[in-house]
C-alpha cells in the first residue's frame, strides 16, 4: 500500500478544478515508479521522500500547477524536460495548467526512479558557496588615529579582513563622538599588543 498522507486528499480536495486531475496524476505517478516513497506536507505543499530524504514535490496555485525535484540539477534530463534557469514557477516543468502540459507518463517514471536512486546512493546536492562579505570602509576616526599610531596601523593592515571587519564594525556601532571614545581608544590598544577584537575569548 503506498505511504499516502491524508492531508495530502484535503490538499488536492480544496485544488481549483484544472488543477485535482494534475494532482491525482502525478500523485500515482510518484508511487507508480516509487512505490517505497512516503508522503507528507512540507511548507504547506505536498512532498515525497524515499530512502531518509525528499526527492520530488508539487503543488497547485490559482492557474497552475507546479512539480520539482528536490537534486534536478543533477538529472540527466535526456528528454530535455527540466526548466532549472528562467522558470515561471516554483516547480521544474514549467507552468502545469493541464495534463497536457505534462510529459509522457513513462519519461516522467524514469526520472523519479532516477531521483529516488540518488538518495538511495547518498548523492548530495551541492550547496552554493555564499559570497565573501565586503570589507566594510575604515572610518574616519579610526584612519586618522591609524596614522598616527604606526605599530597598530602594521597589525591592523595584517590582519585578515574578518579581523579589521570586527573592529570597523565596533566602533560603528557607536554613533556619538562621546560613545566612540572608548571603543577606538580600546581598538589601538588591542592592536599595539597584537590582538584582535575578540581575543579574550579565544582560545590559547
């Protein structure tokens, strides 16, 4: 007997009308080709796991449907079905507003089994890496104390930006002259002994 979710009925009985039969369909689809996988809600959207993790979804909007797979960018697609960049919607086929908008039963099996297969291996989709944070610009303040103050200047210009980073943002927060005094006084201190911002809990 397939895993279903009862939630999943209430999900599809309160679909608009073109979108129950897309629902259904892909719903056997999915057991069709995977009949291990389980079913569930996630994000307030039908989801489907097989061996410990997701690997495909759909769901239904006001004029389309919508169907992904949780690793598409590492299927094979030798149908050339999949949308990954430039997509209407939330899913990789596109805008679903019909069952004719969705590819042969047979092709769509392949690729979940295909899917499937992957977390039956463990293969892991790659994480984008995030893109380093920008220096912050050395206030004012603290660049004319720099010149002034060579030693701390040198270890200041050695330190790694997510060092000088932390000290910027330091002082930063201070907004007044009067609130300032003391962290920028602090910060030439600290940099004269060689230390960074948060050196006290460091271990060493």
């Amino acid at each position: 007997m397939p895993a279903t979710d009862p939630r999943v009925d209430v999900y599809i009985g309160k679909a608009a009308p073109f979108a129950k039969p897309i629902l259904v369909k892909l719903r056997k689809l999915i057991f069709r080709a995977c009949p291990d996988a389980r079913e569930t809600i996630k994000w307030n959207f039908p989801n489907y796991e097989i061996y410990g993790a997701l690997f495909c979804s759909m769901a239904a909007f006001k004029e389309h449907c919508a169907f992904g797979f949780w690793k598409a960018p590492l299927l094979k697609d030798p149908a050339k079905i999949l949308r990954l960049k430039n997509r209407n919607s939330m899913g990789h086929l596109d805008r679903i507003g019909s069952l004719k908008d969705l590819p042969p039963d047979q092709i769509l099996m392949d690729y979940l089994r295909e899917a499937a297969l992957m977390n039956k291996n463990q293969v892991k989709l790659a994480r984008p890496k995030a893109a380093p944070k920008k220096e912050p610009p050395v206030p004012q303040d603290l660049m004319d104390a720099l010149k002034k103050n060579k030693k701390a200047a040198v270890v200041f210009d050695d330190f790694s930006p997510s060092c000088r980073r932390e000290y910027i943002e330091w002082i930063n927060e201070a907004k007044t002259e009067e609130t300032r005094y003391k962290p920028l006084t602090r910060t030439l201190e600290w940099l004269e002994e060689g230390k960074s911002r948060n050196w006290k809990y460091q271990k060493g």
